[in-house]
C-alpha cells in the first residue's frame, strides 16, 4: 500500500508501512532518541505491527516514551562493539535499546558465522522491549540458521517456588527452508507474554487458568490481579521453568548482563523497559555435509504437513503481513490518533 495519509473508516484505520514507519521514526526523535535510534526501532515496532504481532507492536509506544522521559535508557546510545574472539562478538548497548547493538555487531557476526560455521553475538547494558522474531528472521533469510534469548524483568515464579524471580525470557528461532519463508518460531517461557496480559486487563478478559497467581500465590484468571502485586507461572510447569533458567544464564550470566531480578527501575517512575542482556547465535548451514539444510528443512515441513499440520509457527505471522501488504496495516483509528498527537506535543 502506497497511501501517503491513513484511511480512517469507523474504529479502524489502514495504514502502509514506510508511512507508519516514518510516524514511529517521528515520534520516536521527538521523544528523546537518536534519528539512527529511531530508524532501527519505528522498523521494528511497524514490523511488529504489521505481522499481527500486537503485544510489541504500537500497543508499546506509550511505554517507550515514559521510559526515555524518566531517564532510565539512553536514546541516544551508540554502541560499543568488541571482537572477541573467532566465533564470539560482544556489544555494550550502553545502556540504550538492543536492537541498535545488534545492527552494529551484525556484519561482523555474519562474517564470522560464514568464516567458522558458527558465532555468537552476545549483548549486555542493554534494554529489549520488543517482539524477538525480527531479530532472528532476517538470518534466515540471508541462509543462517538463528536463536536468541532475551531475559526481562522478574515477575515469573519458578517451578515449584513461592515467588517471583524470572522474565518472561523469550526464545527465537529461524531457519532458512528450500520452498518457502523461513521457519520461525519465537515464544516466551512464561505461560502467555506480560504484554498480552496487559491487553487482556485493558479488554477486561479473563485469562486462561494456569496462567498466573494474585500476590497471595493463589491461582487467579484476573489479569489485573496478576498485574497488581500477582506473578506468571512458566508456560509447561518444570519444563518451561529450565528454559526460562536457560534464558537467565545464556542472555545474561554468559553476556555479562543483569538477570531479570538484579534491576530496580524504582527510582526512574515511568520506566517500562528491562535492562537485560541478549544472546543469538548465528549458524552457516552450507557446513552441512551430505543434503542441503534448507531442503532438509523443507522435507521436515513436507512430512508434518503429510500428518495433519494446518499451521506452522509463523503462518499466522506472514498471512497477517501479506494482508497488511496488500490493503494497509489495520490499526485502531484511537492509537493512530494518539500516535499524531504524540508528535504535536
Ligand atoms: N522482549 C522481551 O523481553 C519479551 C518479548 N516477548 C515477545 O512476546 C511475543 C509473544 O510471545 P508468546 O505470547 O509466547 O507467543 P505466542 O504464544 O502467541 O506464539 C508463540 C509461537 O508459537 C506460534 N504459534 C502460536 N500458536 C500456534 C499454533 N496453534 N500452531 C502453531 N504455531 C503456533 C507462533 O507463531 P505465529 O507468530 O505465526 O502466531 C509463535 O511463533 C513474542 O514475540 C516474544 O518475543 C515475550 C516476552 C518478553
Ligand atoms: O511481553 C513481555 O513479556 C515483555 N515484553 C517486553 C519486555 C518486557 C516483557
């Protein structure tokens, strides 16, 4: 869609993508962040829009902006990245959002990835407020097999404890198929993402049981009593649990980052955004020997599809984005409004 100004129709608006893009990248330098910032993050978040991916799409500008007004990231960070050794890159966000680390270590984490078969990058003093598949896909599309970690902020209760202690700690992965978009999957480890139940409470829908508790432990399908003093549970009991500790000690202990309960935005009011650490790792799959991996992939997917499956992790995702490519992103004609207003302050 090439339409220079949205088309407002009743509650929803279309939107194409570079104008919501250029929106964001607007509201996002108005607000305290650099153009550079800007560009990499109204990138993201419109991606995110587009996609579906409505919990780390616009739904999160709001936090973004309290979080650059209380002080508590830098905007304006540039950061610094360290060769460190043959598979091993390291960024310093300094203190500013991950994904600009990732742009600037990305060439140099490719080229290594290409060189040895494998490397990681791993990013601390960072802050991640996003949907994780976007930093992962674009691998896959180049040819790379990758995975990521993210840590967040405690609010989820470890299997079989009594309080909070993990993130939500997403996993993201992608890997390049033969006939078709990559394979993505990207999921967080606690039963469902703090930014649904954030839009579950603005609905006013109830859970689904097994999801959280309220801040006396006990279960409860209240998303507002999850959110007020209450805690997540990780998503699959024990399982999920390892793996939201996984995420702990690769996307922070191993980068050098906090883990999700060694911050306290106390004294920034306003600050929504974790300062964490990341992990991805980027593997070169033309070091496979016999078949190529992008044909064995795709012989995966032929095979779980020969058994029944009707959706692969991702589908939901590029059919929305094919949608909001042919007739506009669909936004809430509310949220578009506030967005102009963000920029007429
Ligand atoms: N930055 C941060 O610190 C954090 C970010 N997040 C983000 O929150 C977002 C939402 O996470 P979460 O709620 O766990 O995601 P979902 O549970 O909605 O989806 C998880 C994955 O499973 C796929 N999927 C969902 N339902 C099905 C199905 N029925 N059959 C096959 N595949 C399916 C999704 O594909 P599809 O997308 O196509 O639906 C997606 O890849 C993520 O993008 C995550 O990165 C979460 C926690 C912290
Ligand atoms: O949805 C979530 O869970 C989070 N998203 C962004 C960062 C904080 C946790």
């Amino acid at each position: 869609m090439s339409a220079q100004s949205p088309i407002v129709e009743g509650a929803t608006a279309l939107i194409g993508f570079n104008d919501l893009v250029g929106l964001l990248h607007a509201v996002f330098v108005k607000h305290g962040t650099s153009p550079e910032v800007a560009a990499i993050l109204a990138h993201n978040c419109a991606s995110a829009e587009r996609d579906g991916a409505h919990s780390h799409g616009i739904f999160r500008i709001p936090g973004y902006l309290s979080t650059l007004a209380s002080g508590w990231v830098d905007g304006k960070a540039v950061p610094v990245v360290t060769d460190v050794a043959s598979g091993w890159v390291s960024a310093d966000a300094c203190n500013g959002f991950a994904q600009p680390a990732l742009a600037a270590a990305r060439a140099l984490l490719v080229e290594k990835a290409r060189s040895a078969g494998i490397a990681l990058l791993a990013i601390h003093n960072s802050h991640h407020f996003a949907a994780l598949w976007p930093d992962v896909e674009p691998f896959a599309e180049e040819g790379l097999v990758a995975l990521s970690v993210v840590n967040s902020m405690t609010c989820v209760v470890p299997h079989g404890a009594d309080r909070p202690l993990f993130g939500t700690n997403p996993i993201a992965f992608a890997a390049p198929r033969a006939d078709g978009a990559p394979i993505v999957f990207d999921l967080a480890t606690s039963a469902i993402a703090h930014g649904d139940v954030q839009i579950a409470a603005r609905k006013g829908e109830r859970l689904a049981p097994g999801m959280g508790v309220d801040s006396l432990g006990q279960p409860t399908t209240d998303p507002k009593a999850v959110l007020e003093g209450g805690a997540l549970l990780p998503f699959g009991g024990h399982k999920g649990s390892a793996l939201s500790m996984m995420v702990e000690l690769l996307a922070a202990a191993l980068t050098g980052g906090n883990f999700s309960f060694e911050f306290s935005w106390a004294d920034h009011p306003g600050a929504r955004t974790p300062w964490t650490g990341q992990l991805l790792i980027v593997i070169d799959p033309s070091k496979t020997a016999g078949q190529r991996f992008a044909e064995r992939s795709q012989e995966l997917v032929r095979q779980m599809h020969a058994v029944g499956l009707r959706r692969l992790p991702g589908d939901r995702r590029h059919r929305t984005r094919a949608k909001s490519e042919l007739i506009g992103i669909e936004v809430q004609a509310q949220d578009l409004a506030q967005l102009q207003a963000l920029l007429a302050d």
